[in-house]
C-alpha cells in the first residue's frame, strides 16, 4: 500500500492506494463507488484479473473514505484526487498509457476531471450513474461532449435505474466525441445476473478482458 498527497482547498490530506506495476506498457487507475472503498471484492477482483494480463494497476480511496465518512465530499475533492493519482502512476510508470476506469461515482469523477483539463489516454466507466436512481429528469451529461479521449461505458442491460430509460443513456453518449457501450446482457448497475448467482470477485474480474480490449486494441470501432 501506498499513501498519496492530495492537495485541497483546505489544506493537504492522503489517501491510500495499492499500486502494482505490469509490462504490458499501460496502466489502469480505479475508483470505487459511492457506497463502497478500493477494497471491495468487485474491485480486488477487476484489478487482479487485470495485472493477470499485465496492467500496472492503482487502485485508491476518495478522502472522505479515508476519513472513515459514508458520503462523498464535493467533486472537487474527488476531482483533486483523480489528479493526485494520475500525476503519482505517470510518476511511477513513466512511459505507460493511463486508463481512468472507475465504478459508477468514481468513473463519472473521473470524467469531470478529464473534462476539466486532466490527461489520460481514455476512460472506462463501469456503470455510468447518467442520473440519481430513478430521476432521469436531472441527467449528468453536460461535461461529456468536452472530454476529447476515446471513453468506454460498460452498462447492464437491466434493472439498472441510473440509466432508466436506457434510450436516453444512449442518447448521452452519443452526444461523445469518441465512445461506445458494451452492454452485459441481463445485468444491473454491479452487474449481477438474475439467476446466476456469482461472487463479487467474479463479477468484477469478468469485465477486465473488455477493458483490456479497449486500452490495447487501439481506436474506438
């Protein structure tokens, strides 16, 4: 575990993350969800199944998870961690592509960011929160359309109420310079299956090869 300095309006905190370096030459920054840390099992999982294929992966807490608080702090503080990061994997794997991929909060975190100015060489969202659940009225779309590197939304097909109607999330993303979705049949916003009971672990090293895909296979199709 590493700990890492993150400049706030009101002074300097740290936050923890977990850095493994690869040799594929590219590196996968992740964030966790609202509710959640770097720890949880969806996440140890997704990132162990992507230094299986040789990611340099870092993974990290907002601060108000490090402070030991259930609710997210402004997005400028996340938006300050997200730079924090990056600027501390591009230090620790110089010659590397940064992939910003992040579960739900922290991927839509991540794209404020990269629309505010931060540099990385594409973003993944695995589950993009579009709205609060079940308020498609108050979508959060108006930064997308800026971020000018390739972005990938890796969505279930159901039961996911942060992208109900399904047509005006397809509608969002097509307002993107440069993305496309790949949909995981039958699943919800974590992806679980109806029937198919797997664990958390499971359900997040299964999205890794799509990751792999877009960060090494080159050009949005």
């Amino acid at each position: 575990m590493v700990e890492i300095q993150v400049a706030l309006p009101k002074g300097t905190t740290v936050v923890s993350a977990d850095w493994t370096r690869g040799d594929n030459g590219a590196t996968v920054i992740v964030a966790h969800g609202a509710g959640t840390g770097k720890d949880h099992p969806f996440l140890t999982g997704y990132v162990e199944a992507l230094r299986a294929i040789g990611f340099s992966t870092l993974r990290f807490n907002f601060p108000y998870v490090q402070q030991g608080r259930r609710m997210p702090g402004p997005a400028a503080h996340a938006i300050a961690t997200w730079n924090a990061v990056t600027t501390f994997a591009r230090t620790s794997d110089p010659a590397a592509t940064i992939w910003a991929t992040g579960k739900s909060y922290g991927g839509r975190m991540a794209s404020m960011a990269v629309a505010e100015g931060l540099r990385v060489d594409g973003l993944v969202y695995l589950g993009y929160p579009l709205h609060p659940p079940g308020r498609p009225e108050k979508p959060r779309v108006e930064h997308l359309p800026a971020i000018t590197v390739p972005q990938l939304f890796v969505e279930g097909t159901k039961n996911d109420p942060f992208i109900q109607p399904i047509s005006q999330f397809e509608q969002a993303v097509a307002t993107c310079r440069e993305a496309r979705i790949v949909w995981i049949e039958g699943g919800g916003h974590t992806f679980e299956v109806k029937g198919r009971k797997l664990p958390a672990e499971q359900i997040g090293a299964s999205l890794a090869p799509i990751v792999a895909d877009f960060a090494l296979g080159g050009a949005v199709a």
